[in-house]
C-alpha cells in the first residue's frame, strides 16, 4: 500500500495552511474529492471556480465563505470547482464512478 498523495490546487493552498484540509487525497489509484460547494466572496456568479473557497482561506475566516445565491449558478461552480480538483489529479469528470450529492429543496431545484 503506497502513502495517500494529498492534492492541493494552487487556488486552494491557503486554504491547507490554515485548516490542513486537503481537497482531495488519491489513494491506491482512486482519487477521493472532499465535500465541495458552489461558492463566491459575495454570493454571485465566481470569476473562478475556487474562488470562494480561496476568499475564505485568504481571510482565514469561514465567514467569507457564501453560497452561491441561484441554485443553477451554485450547481455550476461546484462542478466547475469539482472538475477543477479532479484536473490537479489527473483527472477529470468522465473518470467519476461515484458521487454523492446533498439538496435543499431538491423539488424545487430538480429542473436545474
């Protein structure tokens, strides 16, 4: 068994050395990706995918963290996000083979 590799994209390494939180870790050659939501430093539409996240490590608050205010936006940035997680590990959305997904209101939101 070879030692996990934690991987860091560079949007996210503040957020590793404030909270050693590693967004993914691959493992025996699978990639685990930690929870992520679509998010922004004001609750709009992000410029980037991490940006978010990256606004809260650079305050080193969570507070800084929003989600993103429409639901179809906040889907879009977290796969934009996940898709950007799963870049620094080699990978990428077609290499899924599980995900796991959490909603509020999903009946609302289902169209989306």
């Amino acid at each position: 068994m070879t030692d996990p590799v934690r991987i860091i994209p560079p949007a996210l390494q503040a957020t590793y050395d404030n909270w050693h939180f590693a967004p993914a870790v691959i493992s025996n050659g699978h990639v685990f990706v930690s929870g992520i939501i679509g998010t922004s430093p004001d609750g709009e539409r992000p410029s980037g995918a991490l940006a978010g996240a990256e606004a809260s490590a650079a305050t080193s608050e969570t507070i800084a963290l929003q989600a993103v205010r429409d639901p179809e936006a906040q889907f879009d940035t977290a796969f934009e996000a996940l898709s950007a997680i799963l870049h620094h590990a080699g990978a990428t959305l077609a290499d899924l083979v599980e995900i796991t997904t959490y909603h509020v209101d999903m009946a609302t939101h289902m169209a989306a």
